[in-house]
C-alpha cells in the first residue's frame, strides 16, 4: 500500500503502483487541461479502460504508453469487469478514463470503484476537469452547497416527477442536456420554474467558442430560439426561494417577537432567533414587526 499523507506535496510519489485502480480526468474540450500527473500516470499504467478506445488512443498518442487499452463502457461494463479486476489483483496497475471529464461523473466508473473495493483494493483519483463543476463555478449562482442531476430522463413521468422536484430545490441543480433537447429543457422549466429564475447555461466549456448564457430561464430560451443550440451543454438552475413556514401565522410570529422584546432583546434578535427556530427570512420577520395593520 502505498503511503499518501508521507508523500502530499512531494513529487517522489511512486505512481502507478501495482494493484491500484487509478481513476483519471481527462480534457472536456480543452487538451492542456490534462495534467502532467495524469500524462505520467497513463504513460506508464499496465492497462488503461475507456469508453471508446479509438476516441482515447487520439488523447495518449502524443505520449509514448505501452499501456493495454482496453475497452470498458456501459453496455459491456458488468461484463468486464472480472478481467479488469484480474489485472489488479495479478498486481498491474489499471486506469480508468472516460471520453471527456471525470469518469463516474455521468460516465461509467462507478461499478469498477465498488467491486475494486470489494475486492479489498486500492483506488486512487488523479482529479481533473468535470462539466459540472467548471460550469458551476462560473455561473455565479451559489456553489456553498448544489445537487447534481445529470441527464434527466428523456421522457415519461419519472422525468416530470425529477423536473418538480428540481423545481422546489433550495440548492443550486446542475444538469447535463445534449444540444438537440436543450430547448424542450428550457421550455419546461419556464413553466414549473417561473422565466425569472436563475439559470445559466455553459456552453462548450474550455473551448474557442465557450459562452455562458443567462443569467435567467427568460433570457437563455430567448437565445437559443434565435440561435440554434449546438455543442455540448451544461445548465446551472438557480435554487427556489426558501420556503415559508406556513404552519404558524403571522399574528403568532408578532406575539413570539413582542414577548422576547418584552423581555428585553432587540428587535434585530428577537428577529434572529425567531428565524432561526421557524426557519424563516429575518427580512420577512422585520417586515411583518413594521407592518402597523397586523393585529
Ligand atoms: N464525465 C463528464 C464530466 O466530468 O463532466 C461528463 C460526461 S457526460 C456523458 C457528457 C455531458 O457533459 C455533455 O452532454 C454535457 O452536458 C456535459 N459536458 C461535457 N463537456 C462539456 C463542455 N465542454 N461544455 C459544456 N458541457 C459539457
């Protein structure tokens, strides 16, 4: 096993190790965003699975690997992996790359992780670009925490039931939508979402022609009705507003806040504590104690 924390910071890391499943991330557009750990990493790797090994051989061309490409994707993911797990176990060490981005991130990874661990073996993640995050990071919108979706289902009622989910979401959502249904998408969050929520939409991230489109549902659906939405997209929804606690009304909000100032506190902490423990906006509660007309 090798020892991580002795090596932090260091670059006498003795990578790949054998018996280690490394998960890699790779370029999602643009290819100096490869990393020189992960082109070390995959230029001395026993064995390298990817999606498509004709799309992956372009990517690792430019160094010299003897690494075995192996090919390992969703359809023949469950099937292959008793040899993946082969390799590791025989002590050669195994990356796992996608066609772009993070594996496991909409991408298969996650299965080869789980029985890697099973199997009592190490995993290690050599990070690098992701969709998601890239685009979230520059909408602007709040990233303290999100969900992710993904790819939402294409149609039915599983995908309207996921879409009024996402609609009442707090958090930021970031989803994964191909060009040709990014207008459908769009159409329906309109309804559920009002044309004033918060939405980006981060078209080709990394790439000579990156743009960010919003910074509203209105606005984004507007443009691409005139422009036609081609290239790969990532959308950042903006969260709903918070909710309000509708099981105590306003008369009795009034008599909570005046018993604590009679008690002495301030109305800014009668304010905090009260939407602490009702899980309302303190804007809402000073409103409602300068509202004269609430008996
Ligand atoms: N594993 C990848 C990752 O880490 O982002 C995601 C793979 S998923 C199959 C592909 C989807 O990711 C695309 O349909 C698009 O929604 C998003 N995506 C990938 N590259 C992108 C880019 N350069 N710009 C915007 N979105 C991108």
């Amino acid at each position: 096993m090798i020892d991580l924390k002795n090596n932090v910071g260091s670059n006498d890391l003795i990578e790949p190790a054998p018996g280690v499943l490394y998960i890699v991330g790779t370029p999602i557009g643009h290819l100096g965003d490869l990393s020189p750990r992960a082109q070390s990493l995959l230029t001395n790797v026993s064995a390298i699975a990817c999606e498509d090994t004709r799309h992956s051989r372009k990517l690792i061309s430019k160094f010299r690997t003897k690494a075995l490409l192996i090919s390992f994707h969703r359809h023949n993911a469950q099937s292959r992996l008793p040899t993946l797990l082969e390799l590791l176990k025989t002590g050669k060490s195994l990356a796992l790359i996608s066609d772009a981005g993070l594996p496991g991130i909409s991408d298969p990874g996650e299965e080869l992780v789980s029985a890697t661990r099973e199997a009592g073996l190490q995993v290690i993640c050599i990070p690098g670009p992701c969709a998601a995050t890239t685009a979230l990071v520059c909408s602007g919108l709040p990233s303290g925490r999100f969900c992710f979706e993904g790819f939402l289902p294409p149609k039915g009622s599983k995908r309207a039931k996921l879409l009024k989910e996402i609609s009442q979401e707090e958090r930021t959502t970031v989803l994964y939508e191909s060009p040709h249904r990014l207008i459908q998408l769009l159409k329906e969050l309109i309804t559920i979402c009002g044309a004033k929520r918060s939405l980006y939409v981060a078209r080709e991230l990394t790439k000579r022609h990156e743009q960010h489109i919003g910074p509203t549902i209105g606005i984004a659906l507007k443009y691409f009705l005139e422009n036609e939405p081609i290239g790969e997209c990532t959308i950042i929804l903006g969260g709903a507003e918070k909710k309000l606690n509708i099981e105590i009304s306003e008369p009795e909000l009034l008599k909570k806040m005046h018993a604590l100032i009679d008690e002495g506190l301030s109305t800014n902490e009668s304010a905090r504590l009260i939407s602490k423990e009702e899980g309302l906006s303190k804007r809402f509660l000073y409103r409602l104690l300068h509202q004269k007309d609430i008996s």
